[in-house]
C-alpha cells in the first residue's frame, strides 16, 4: 500500500511542475465564447460555435466558454485557464466532456468549472483542480486506481464525483506548501474495495492539506472510508473539519493527523434513487433530507440547478424538491358568460406557478395562464377570471399547482352561470298573431346562392405527430401539428404523464413527467421540448422505455377548445 502511495505523490508532484509553467495573460474585457459538439472554425459565436478545446484557447481571465448541449469528445487535456469559466446552459440538459483517457480535465488558479459532466474511462484524473472551482458538477472516474478527482486548493460545491475501480473519489495533496479546499453540498462516492470517499494528504516537511466540509456525503466502498487523513510524518498536517457530513468513520495514516467534528454529522447510510446505476440523488426518506446547515456560501442552486434550499438544506450535491400543495376554493361573481374561481396553494420552499382547470365535464378542456406562486413555505391565495362561458350551463373546476417536484391538482368544484341578461328597456316577446287576410303573403326563404362560404368546421385540436418519444433525462422531445382549418392558431398545453403501481395490493397512481406551454399556427407543426419533472427524472433513470399518456388542452383564435390524448412511448438516448 505506501509503494501506491508514493508513486501517487511522484505523479502529482510531476504534473504541478508541469501545470505551474504556464503563462496566462489577462484581457482588457471579458468576452463570451460558444463551443458546441462538431463546432468548428475560430468565430466561438452563438451562431457559429466552435470546438471546446478552441474555445478555451481563445479564452483570456475574465472570460466564459458556453458548452452547449451534447457530448464532447476529448482526445487530449480540456484546459481552462486561469480567471476563465466554463459552464454549460442553465435549464439545458448538461454537456459531458468524454475523456478519451490519459488527459484531465485542467483548472488554473481561479478557474471555474460549472454545469457540467465530466467522463474519465481511464486511470487517471477526471478533473485536477489547481486552486480552481467546481460547481454544479458530475463527475465519473469508472476505472481509476488513485484519485478520480484532485483538488489542489479552490473549492468544490453542489457536485456529485464517483470514482469506481478501488481508487479514491476526492484527493488534496500538500507536499510544498499548505493547501486549503472547501467542500459545500458534495456527494463523494468510492465503489472500490477499501477506498475512500475524500483524502488529506499531507507530504514533506512544507507540506500540509486542510479540508472543510460542510453539508457533504462521503461513503467509501467496502472495506473502505468516509474520510482518510495520510501524512509521511515529516511535517504539515492532514486536517479534516467535517460540518453536517454524512460518513460512516475515518481513517488516519502516519502523524500529525487531525479531524476536527464540527457538529451535525451523521453516520446512517443515506438512500439514493439507484445507486447501481450511477444514480446518487436521495431517495424519499433519505436521512440527508434536511440535516444540512443553511448559508449564501452553498450557493443558490443543487446539482440539477433546482434551489439549493428548500425549507432546510439537505446535505448532498442533491436537494429534494417537494410537490407544492394545491387546494380548490370557492367560486364568485358568477353571470351568464363569467366567473372568478379562488383557491390556495403552498409552494413547499420551490418556485412553484399555478392555473385553474375548467369545462362542462371533469375532462376540463380549458386553462388559465400559469401565474406564479413564489416560493415560501406557507400557503398563498390564488384565483382566476373565467371568461366567455355560456348561460344557464353547469361548470367544473380545480386548481393546479407545479414545481419542480412535480404537479399537485386540488379537488373538483363545480358553479352554474346564470341566465342569459336582457337590456335595460327592451320589452318582452310579444305573441305571434296572424297576420291580417288582405297582408300580402310573406316571402318564403330561399337557399343560400351557391358562392356562399361553407359552415366554420369544428376545431380540430392539435395531433401529436409520433407516439414515440425521446429524452435525454432533462427533457422529452415530441412534435405537434396544428390543423390547417384551424381559426387563428392553436395555443395551449401539452402534458405527459404515466401509471405506476405501488404494490400488488394498492392502486395505481399518476406520475406527471413534464408539461409545456405550444403555440402553433394554422397547418403547422412545432417541435415541444418538455421539461421532466423531479419524479420523471428519477423515473426515466431506472428503465430505458416507459409506456405513458399525452393531454393535449389546444384553444383556436376563434376561442373554440379541444382536448387530444394519445398513448406515448418514451425512450431515453
């Protein structure tokens, strides 16, 4: 085991020398630089992005690299120099940095890394950090025998880093001077025999390493640890400060080690959606689930970009979104063609947005526009005006309430509009009386001429063009048409959901995967990216196919509505 060891210290003595020479120039201004898969050229522009590794060549301290989505592949280092960030597109499905093996993804003194995956099939480093920062990060190292990740000073928050292969996830090494890292809302996981989540190492007499961490999981594999504190006894300490960390025990190798429990740890094992299939975001029930420490310094966003706090911070890259609460009321100022409808909703610490459901039948058929709800923690009043109903006709409704932990539909109420209203003045409908015997006779009607224009055609809706689907796990693609018959243009919602069933002896339920708002015109076709929701990603990571329903609510320019449904299929790329 120290023959290991020192031949680690050798490597990473030997790549800082290397790293070190490097000579980064600052820029007058910063400037923003595109790269996307298959890019090419030197513009770097939204319109004519580049390859990555051009885009960081041409990028000075100060400046932002924009990986678009999709997969880049590596085949040497991916170098982000010193003050620049790279990072990927908030709300976009995370671009991943396939490492062909050998080369690192590298980080210079102040260098920013967010939003992004990083994939090292190699033994080798997936990221080595020199007092740079990682965000937002995941991070695979699937065959590494040392370290999958080294940190050499700068900080690590709201990442997710596994390493696999009986090497450690996370490594600091001191060996010329002290070096500091922080850690916020990690989650390290090593799967080896007897490796380590997160290492301290410290070397020569200059030496030394000083982890603090706060808010962070580290689970070894077996035989393993949460934490290993490794010093060569010649000088600087190995110093862990461990805040609201979930780890099972640490280890200490050599002298002047030191851990130092900063309260709030906790040793139970979390529970994760699927591990075994690389899926380390908690599972409903997780111990983790709002054991963590509130503070600006976590950051505003979890690893997915949900809110990093809701109600308390959990402990973990992952923060557990709640489906808000949604509650039905009363319905007032009802006339012949209107009405408001109330309700209230509690948005459980997310950013959360509501609408009201109505029709003739508890198929609904129409929408209010989405208003948002914020994201407190105690219930808000929401309500809606109705408009353009009919007289003397009974009416279904309920409120619908959505974040990014799922949709919640309150219960169904129901009002009647009144009678259709008569004009001040105008007197009633007199009798009909026949006319006297001398009054010329009436004309009869004739039918129409023949130029007349044909009767409006009931609106059609929209139609989903294909029922079989694709995601990439942040959203699912479908494609809708729109009549070309159609008054105006189609405008509405489009949601898709599955049944899962929780055991043999229980009923089946709804899961809501995801909705988004279209707008199509007459005798076109539009492509709907649809976000998927907290419970469909979980969902989506554990089959590769999922059988599920498509609503379609559709309104024409003429005011008419229709509710479309098909059986959808949906397969992950």
């Amino acid at each position: 085991m120290e023959i290991s060891r020192t031949r680690r210290l050798s490597l990473l003595a030997l790549l800082v020398a290397v790293l070190v020479t490097a000579s980064i120039v600052a820029p007058a201004s910063a400037a923003t630089r595109h790269a996307a898969p298959g890019g090419s050229g030197t513009e770097c522009s939204p319109a004519a992005p580049c390859e990555v590794s051009q885009a960081l060549a041409g990028a000075n301290a100060g400046d932002e690299v924009v990986a678009h989505p999709g997969d880049y592949m590596a085949s040497g280092s991916v170098s982000v120099g010193q003050g620049v960030t790279l990072h990927g597109v908030a709300g976009e499905p995370r671009p991943r940095l396939l490492l062909s093996g050998g080369p690192s993804v590298i980080l210079y003194q102040g260098a920013t890394l967010r939003y992004v995956e990083v994939v090292q099939p190699a033994n080798n480093n997936a990221i080595y950090s020199l007092a740079g920062n990682v965000d937002q990060a995941v991070v695979r190292a699937t065959d590494v025998t040392f370290c999958g990740t080294t940190l050499q000073g700068g900080s690590i928050r709201n990442s997710i880093v596994v390493a696999s292969g009986g090497g450690t996830a996370i490594c600091t090494t001191g060996s010329t001077q002290p070096l500091a890292v922080s850690y916020r809302n990690v989650t390290a996981i090593a799967t080896g025999n007897g490796a380590a989540a997160i290492e301290a190492r410290a070397a020569g007499p200059g030496g030394g390493a000083n982890l603090d961490l706060v808010n962070v999981i580290a689970r070894g594999g077996p035989n393993g640890a949460g934490l290993d504190l490794t010093t060569d006894s010649q000088g600087g300490p190995a110093k862990i400060t461990a805040t609201h960390t979930n780890f099972p025990n640490y280890r200490t190798f050599g002298t002047n080690t030191v851990y130092v429990d900063g309260g709030g740890n906790e040793g139970t094992p979390p529970q994760f959606v699927n591990p075994a299939a690389g899926d380390y975001h908690q599972a409903p029930g997780s111990v983790t689930i709002g054991a963590g420490t509130d503070a600006p310094i976590n950051g505003a966003f979890d690893v997915d970009g949900d809110p990093r706090k809701v109600l308390t911070t959990d402990i973990g890259a992952d923060e557990v979104v709640v489906a808000p609460a949604a509650t039905t009321g009363a319905a007032g100022a009802v006339t012949d063609q209107s009405a408001t409808v109330s309700g209230s909703v509690d948005p459980k610490g997310a950013p959360t947005t509501y609408h009201f459901e109505y029709g003739p039948t508890t198929a609904y058929g129409r929408t209010t526009a989405a208003t948002g709800a914020g994201s407190g923690t105690s219930a808000v009043q929401a309500g809606a005006s109705l408009d353009g109903l009919a007289p003397e006709t009974a009416y279904h409704y309920r409120l619908v309430s959505a974040n990014a932990g799922g949709a919640t539909k309150g219960a169904d109420q129901t009002f009647t509009t009144t009678a259709a209203a008569t004009s001040p003045g105008t007197p009633p409908p007199s009798e009909p009386t026949a006319p006297p015997a001398d009054s010329p006779r009436p004309i009869e009607p004739t039918a129409p001429p023949t130029d007349s224009p044909p009767p409006a055609q009931p609106f059609a809706g929209v139609r989903l063009v294909s029922t079989r689907l694709s995601t990439d796990g942040r959203f699912i693609a479908l494609k809708l048409s729109c009549a070309g018959a159609t008054v105006g243009s189609c405008s509405g919602r489009t949601t898709l959901t599955t049944r899962r069933r929780r055991t043999a002896s229980r009923a089946a339920y709804t899961v809501s995967l995801g909705s988004a708002r279209f707008s199509i015109g007459a005798g076109s076709q539009a492509k709907i990216r649809v976000p998927v929701s907290r419970a469909g990603r979980r969902l989506l990571s554990r089959v590769r196919r999922l059988r599920g329903k498509n609503t379609n609510v559709a309104r024409s320019g003429a005011g008419q509505s229709k509710t479309t449904v098909a059986a959808v299929t949906i397969r992950r790329r």
